[in-house]
C-alpha cells in the first residue's frame, strides 16, 4: 500500500467514523451496543471493531501499520454499505443504528 492509497484510507475513515474514542468507548459499554450484531463468540465482529477504532484513532498517523489501514478499510466499506440501506422511519432506537456506532458512525449525529 502506498502513501496516496494510506493518504485516501486515512482521511475516508475520518469521513466516516464521526464519533470521538471516549464517546465510542462509552457507547460500547452499553447494553444496546452489546446487543447487535453476530455474537458466535460472545462478542459481535462490531463491537470488536468498535475497540479497535478507538486504538486507531488514538494512534498517530505515522504509527499506524498496514493491519491498521485494512481495518480502516474494512470500517469504510461498512458504513457505507449500512447507510446505503437507512431504514424509513425514525431511526433513533433501531438496531441499524446501533449497529453503525459499533463501527464508530452515528448517523444521527449532524442532525
């Protein structure tokens, strides 16, 4: 991966992930958080990648690894993906929603 690809990742998952890591980390303590999602093994693939998008984001841009810019990657791909399929309706109390702030995005933020 080179920089221009690590320059574009970098600034899309600034772009996506609106919530702050205190936030983020709040918000997985939740019971609604813990709630959504996959859950094999007993904890769902977005709330895991909710921890890691607080490690991320807490880490400086020249630190972070290639690991870091496939998760960035993945992280994108996600919420763009979910917001593509936004619910009708009031969306406030709803799994979608919650869901996306697993993955750091809260699409009612900006409101």
């Amino acid at each position: 991966m080179n920089d221009d690809q690590k320059d574009e990742i970098y600034g899309d998952f600034y772009d996506a992930v609106n919530m702050q890591p205190k936030e983020l980390e709040e918000w997985l303590e939740t019971d609604e958080s813990k709630g959504v999602g996959d859950n094999d093994s007993g904890e769902s693939t977005g709330h895991r990648s909710g921890r890691r998008i607080v490690e991320i984001k807490r880490t400086k841009k020249a630190d972070l690894s290639d690991a870091d810019y496939e998760h960035m990657r993945k992280v994108i791909g996600y919420v763009n993906r979910h917001l593509a399929q936004t619910p009708d309706g009031d969306v406030e109390e709803t799994a979608w929603r919650y869901s996306l702030m697993n993955w750091g995005h809260d699409p009612l933020k900006g409101k």
